[in-house]
C-alpha cells in the first residue's frame, strides 16, 4: 500500500518562473493538506481541499500561489512568478476523513528559487 | 491566537530518559500529535491524544492536559537513530482538520 506521493522531490526554478508541485494521497484518502516548511522554521499550514473543493485556504498567500485537486489525478501546488523566499520545502499530507484522524505525510518537494 | 511552544533543541545520552513538553493555545482544539522528522525526510506519525492521559506505544509516551493547555512526549531507552526533531501540532478542528505545528524540537542524542 503506497504512501503519500509528491513529485518532484526537488525542483530548481529561476526568479519568474512557474513552480508545479504534485501530491497523491495514499489509497482510500479524500483529504489532501498541503505545508510549508521554510529553513529552521516549522511546518506551517497552507490549505486544505478535499476532491474537487478547497475547504480551507487560510493559510495560503493572497498572490501567485493557488490550489487544485480534480476528480481525477493528483493534488497540484502551483506558484507563480517565483521569488528566492518562495524556497522551501513543500509537504502534502493526506486522510481518510476530516477532524480527528491521523494526517500521513509524502516526502516533500524542496523548491529552491535561484 | 494560536500558539504552540516547545524546546528549540535537548541532549541526551543513548539509554536514558528524556521528557519534550508542548504548551499549546489553539481555537477549536481536537488532539495534539507528535510527529518524528529526520533532518531531510517527511515527518512520520508518533501519537495522537484527545482524551487527557497517558498513551504508551513502546518506547515512546505522550501524555496530555487540555485544561492546562499541555502534552508531552517520553521517549525511553534512547537509542542513536532517536536524533531527529520531535513536532508537536495542535489539531484545529475550526474548518476541517488543519494542523497547527510548534517549531520543533532538535534532539541529539549522544552515547
């Protein structure tokens, strides 16, 4: 039974660029969260969706970072016009349910912005 | 607010003992988790209290006080591979199940 899922495990972008991060859940998971991790700092939340839905995206920053998780397929992150303090990096975990069940981690993305 | 404060790092020697608080303050609060996070890797699930007490599972422990806003985690009969950073997250049930994590604790465990 496969983990969490995330790919690329690590990504180089220049300034400008476009940065797509993928997640997907372990088998029988409906709940994706993705977090943020940036060097010597803890994990911070950035949004939370379920199939086809984003339930919270408090944590997210208000420009160039949005969200997805279609009906069919992975998960996908996706920031634009990258700057250097976008490098971190990039976990998604996933559940089979909401509230008080266990989150599952992938490996991460680590995104460095040159 | 929200707030989740823990050590920033501890030392210990292989075989002993060693206690990592976590003192939380969190709206709609549902269970604290540990996490282990080897420098690198994925934060792995360790344990999850709702209930106040302790729940024990090997060598690792974790205890919980939601009226004083506090668990810990015990980890006993340290061994090497026990170096990594220990997460305490809060689980705000607000909107869904998002996890509030402390800024970890960085613990080296020497022989």
């Amino acid at each position: 039974n496969a983990g969490v899922m995330q790919n690329p495990r690590h990504l180089v972008r220049r300034r400008g660029q476009e940065a797509r991060l993928r997640c997907s859940p372990m088998k029988g998971h409906s709940h994706v969260y993705w977090y943020r991790q940036l060097p010597e700092e803890g994990l911070k939340f950035m949004v939370y969706l379920q199939k086809e839905n984003i339930i919270d995206e408090s944590g997210m920053p208000k420009e160039r970072f949005s969200a997805e998780f279609p009906k069919e397929g992975p998960s996908i992150l996706r920031i634009q016009q990258v700057v250097r303090g976008d490098s971190a990096a990039y976990f998604c975990a996933s559940s089979p349910g909401s509230g008080a069940e266990t989150q599952y981690f992938g490996p991460g993305t680590r995104l460095l912005v040159l | 607010g929200q707030n989740i404060d823990q050590p920033t790092e501890m030392t210990a020697t292989e075989g002993a003992i060693v206690q990592i608080n976590c003192t939380y303050q969190t709206s709609g609060f549902n269970g604290l988790f540990w996490y282990q996070q080897h420098a690198g890797e994925a934060p792995t699930f360790l344990s999850y209290n709702v209930l106040d007490g302790l729940e024990e599972k090997g060598r690792f422990s974790s205890f919980l006080s939601r009226s004083k806003g506090y668990s810990y985690l015990l980890l006993k009969e340290l061994q090497m591979k026990d170096s990594a950073s220990y997460l305490c997250a809060a689980l705000d049930y607000n909107q869904g199940g998002k996890l509030i994590f402390g800024q970890g604790t960085e613990l080296s465990v020497k022989p």
